[in-house]
C-alpha cells in the first residue's frame, strides 16, 4: 500500500509553491507575494511535523542573513524585490544544513538561464541585422533583456526540497 506521510505532503506543497514563483517570474517576471509567503506560512508546519530534528532557530538566522543583503540589492537597482523575498523564504527551508547547496545549484542555474537568455537576445539581434529593410537601431533590438531569476532560486530550493524528501 502506497502511504504519503504529512511532511512529505508539505515538502509537495513547498515544492509547488516554488514552481508557482518560478513560473509566476518566467512568464510575468514578477513572483507574487503570496508565493514567498507561503513558504514561510508553511515552514512551522514542517518543523512541528518533521520525523527529523530541525535546526528552525539558525534557519531564521540564515533567512535573515539572504534578505538583508537583498535588500540593499534591491534598493541599489540590482535585484527585484520579489526575488529578494523568494530568496529569503526558500533560504529558511534551506537552513545552515542545506543553504551552500542551494546557493551553487542556484548560481549554476542562473549562469545557464543568463546564457540561454543571451542566446535568445544574441538570435534575435543576428535575424535583425540579416534582415536588409530592418535597421539596428529598432527598439527590439536595443530593448533590455531582463532574467526571470526567480526560476533560478527555484531550482537551487527544488535540489533542497528534494533533499528534505529523500531523508
């Protein structure tokens, strides 16, 4: 007989709520609110029904840690808010156990999405330019190219959501 225990049932919905702000970014480039605060909303829950000990007071610590540089990202220009919370509220189920592991995959991730990204822009130039009555200077060829890096964020807490369902 097939059993579900409850934390896996809310590592499930951790993991959902990371592919709703993934998508949510890829597609609107903005990750709604209520995604980084169901993350948060549903941390105590698995820290009340984990099997194993959770280390929920340096994972606090930890979520701070990522949302205090983001912020000051944020108001510099370089981040967008929405990443910063999705940050924070992934890096808390993280915790000092899991956040390296999350910030490599994170990083490997938004280098491949960076390059993919460049690949599309640099296509997308090239078609202009072979085109003979399209000039350079069109908007679409010079329009910036934002990165949805919120699909990368969701990737480096998937590798921790699987972590935390595989024991």
């Amino acid at each position: 007989m097939f059993h579900v225990s409850p934390e896996k049932v809310t590592i499930l919905c951790f993991l959902g709520l990371l592919a709703w702000g993934a998508c949510s970014d890829a597609i609107e480039f903005k990750i709604p609110n209520s995604a980084s605060f169901g993350l948060v909303a549903l941390y105590p829950l698995f820290v009340l029904i984990s099997p194993i000990r959770v280390d929920w007071p340096w994972a606090i610590v930890i979520a701070i840690g990522t949302f205090l540089p983001g912020v000051f990202l944020f108001a510099s220009g370089y981040v967008g808010g929405g990443d910063v919370k999705f940050l924070s509220a992934a890096s808390l189920w993280a915790g000092p156990a899991l956040i390296l592991p999350m910030l490599v995959a994170m990083s490997l991730a938004g280098g491949l999405l960076a390059l993919f990204i460049w690949g599309a822009h640099w296509l997308r130039r090239y078609r202009l330019a072979s085109c003979g009555d399209i000039s350079l200077t069109t908007a679409e060829y010079a329009a910036p190219h934002r990165l949805p890096y919120g699909v990368a964020i969701a990737a480096g807490a998937g590798l921790v959501g699987l972590r935390l369902m595989t024991g």
